[in-house]
C-alpha cells in the first residue's frame, strides 16, 4: 500500500503524518509512507485544502484530520471515503 500525506508542514499536516505513521504500525501492515509538500504534485491530485491523504492514488480525503481509528478504516477500506 503506497500511502501519501499531502501538505506544505503545518501543524495539521504534521499531525496527519504521525497518525497515518501509528494506524499503519498499530495495523502492522506493510506500507510505504510519503510526505509530499510540493505545491505543484499536491495540486496534480485536486486538492484546495491541506492536509490532505492519498491511498494507492485515490485521493481519500482533504481539509482535515482523521482520528487513528479513522484512518484505520480508511487504509481497511482500500481508500474509500468513509
């Protein structure tokens, strides 16, 4: 699973990267994590707002930040919005 947490650093962002960090660990599964904070790539997926989550180039979500247990079932959900 390629996951990629889009934002420029900020505090959500950041946030975002450690809990996607945890869900994955807690999940034991086997993950590649990205931080991509590249105006240009962040805007090639559509997204307006940061932070913003990408699963195996499905844009999942963008504009906030999931609890772990969110992001658990988001990463169980193949990407899916919930």
């Amino acid at each position: 699973m390629d996951i990629l947490v889009l934002g420029p650093g900020c505090m959500n962002c950041t946030t975002l990267e450690k809990r996607v960090h945890t869900a994955v660990k807690e999940m034991g599964i086997d993950a590649e994590i990205y931080k991509i904070s590249d105006y240009a790539k962040i805007a090639e997926y559509g997204v307006m707002k940061t932070p913003a989550l990408v699963i195996d180039e499905k844009l999942v979500f963008y504009g906030k930040v999931p609890t772990v247990n969110e992001l658990k079932e988001y990463m169980i959900n193949g990407g899916k919005e919930l």
